[in-house]
C-alpha cells in the first residue's frame, strides 16, 4: 500500500462505484475534499430553497444558470436534468414511446449483437453496473431503432451508461441520451461523423488561436488532434475524466448546450500547457494525454476545473464562426 492511501480516509473506489487508479493521489484529494464537502453541503440547501419555490426550470434566468453552473446536487440531477434540457417536455409528447420501442419484435439481430459485446466492456471498474446491464442493454436497443441514422455505435454505451448511473430510470436514461445525441452532439455518432469531424477541426483552431505554441508543438511531434481529443467529444467525457468531473459538466451541458464541451476541451489544454510542451515525443504526448491528464489533480478537483473553465474567453458566435469556415475548407 503506497503511503499516501495508508493514511487517507478515503475508499479506492468512488462514491458512484468507480475504482480509483493505483496511482491515485489520495492526499491531494484528500485536501481538496476537506473543502468541497462543505461546498456541497452549501449548495445543497440553495438547491433545496430554489426548488421549493418551485419556478421553472425550463427557463434558464441569471440565478438558474449560475446555480448549475456551480453543481445540481445529485439526488436532484435525475429531474433537473430532464427540466432544463427540454427531455421531460419530449417524453411528455410521446409517453408511450419508450416501453413500445422495448416491445418491438423487429429488432435487428447485427445491431443487439454489437450491443451484447460492449456491454462486458462498459465500465468493468465499477462495482455497481453489473446490476444495470440489463437496463443499459434496453436504452441501448431502444434508441438505436428510434434513431436508425445513429443506429447503435460505440461510446453511446458509456453516455448512457452514466446516465443510467444517476437517474437509475431506463426511460428518463433514453430521453436525456436522444437529447444529447440529437441536439448537443447531431451528426457526430452517424457513420460519416460529419459534425465530429467538423468541431475536430473547429478545437484545432482554438487552439492555434489560444495557445499557438502547444499547437506548433503537437504538430511538430505529429499526434492528429483526433487521437487527442475525438474520444472527449463522442463521450462527452464519459470514460475520460472522473465520474463527478464529468457530472459537473454534463449539468451545464443540459443547460446551456455544446458549448460546453468546448470549453471543458481547451480548459484541458490550457491548464496542462507546460506538460503538453515538456513531452519531447509523440509516444510521451500520447500517453499523457491517455493517461496522465484524465488521473491528474487538476481534473479530479472538479469544482477549481469549472472555475478555471468558466474564466475562459469564449463566445458561441466565433464558434458559429469557426463551423462555417470548417464546414466550408472541407467542401474544398
């Protein structure tokens, strides 16, 4: 047992069930949550008063937006989730789709099988989900014959997956996962991924703008910016960063949308910038960005990573902007 873990307070696996890496910086973290208890605790009485006032919470107002932006507690997340991201006012216009979706005798067999196989493979590390493979199976199945342009493809199962694990609702899981694939991330599940590829090289322009020395250095060593980064946008960070990180996100993506994802993507870059420019070789980037960043203390304390993010110069019309012309090199 290495000395740092001897002395902490903490489990090796987390409050959502997930087993912490070997090289897992107990004391670090141990630091961080001395303060971030409170914080919870804190937060959880504003969203205890906002709630009983019982506003609505489709319509994001200054305070609204600022209170996610600061965490939904997570007893709350399953319906606030639904509220702001506008899957409770789908699922209310098709009640029924769901279970008939289930019900359907028409399922195809390539499809439930490629579903079969990822599910063993579908965070192996938590100790929860394999009581919930069954379920995931179903929201899986579900949504690849509603939507048969996505149809089903990996890393579907690692957004539902942890959807699953916070509202532990099979129909509630669907509707925030059609939401998030149909309106936060359209076209990049699809077998041309055409919007991935787009916002791949929509972040590569970011950071040329941003930070131009990492992205003379990554171009340098030679690693595609799609070997970095496709994984944290077809996941939406699911499977990349821990689970709470991740959570903390996802409530200001069902709030305010894509942008987002963005914002979460260069605050990587930017907050890692001395290491990304200390590997001297493709394999040493490789493996940092693969290994190092996703474990490091600056993603585990989520709630200085949110911070840092939300400081961050970046506005939804040079993204609009940065499509366009994209969109438009790609068609050249």
């Amino acid at each position: 047992m290495e000395p740092n873990k001897a002395v902490s307070k903490f489990s090796d696996v987390d409050e959502y069930g997930f087993k912490r890496s070997e090289h897992f910086d107990y004391k670090s973290y141990e630091l961080f949550m001395s303060s971030y208890l409170k914080t919870l605790a804190k937060r959880r009485m504003k969203w205890e008063r906002i709630l009983q006032e019982n506003i609505d919470l489709t319509i994001t107002t200054a305070k609204l937006k600022r209170y996610i932006r600061k965490g939904i507690p997570g007893p709350y997340r399953p319906n606030v989730w639904m509220k702001i991201s506008g899957a409770h006012k789908l699922q209310q216009r098709s009640p029924g789709l769901y279970n008939s979706l289930l019900k359907a005798t028409n399922h195809e067999k390539e499809i439930s099988d490629s579903i079969s196989i990822d599910l063993p493979r579908t965070f192996p590390d938590n100790i929860f989900f394999d009581s919930k493979k069954e379920r995931l199976y179903n929201i899986l199945i579900a949504y690849a014959h509603h939507n048969r342009e996505v149809g089903y493809c990996q890393g579907l199962n690692y957004i539902a997956g942890l959807l699953l694990l916070v509202t532990d609702d099979e129909e509630k899981s669907f509707w925030l996962l059609k939401h998030m694939i149909e309106n936060i991330v359209p076209q990049y599940h699809t077998k041309n991924m055409t919007n991935l590829l787009r916002d791949m090289a929509v972040f590569k322009e970011l950071i040329i703008r941003r930070i131009p020395a990492v992205n003379k250095h990554i171009e340098k060593l030679g690693l595609p910016y799609a070997v970095i980064a496709s994984k944290w946008f077809i996941c939406i960070f699911a499977e990349v960063l821990p689970a709470e990180t991740v959570f903390r996100l996802w409530d200001c993506v069902f709030s305010e949308g894509y942008k987002i994802i963005f914002r979460a993507a260069l605050n990587m870059f930017l907050t890692h910038k001395t290491a990304i420019l200390g590997c001297d070789d493709i394999g040493a980037l490789a493996n940092f960005f693969r290994e190092t960043l996703i474990h490091d203390d600056v993603v585990t304390n989520c709630h200085t990573f949110m911070q840092t993010m939300f400081n961050l110069r970046l506005k939804r019309n040079e993204l609009q902007s940065l499509r366009k012309i994209c969109v438009g090199r790609n068609n050249t």
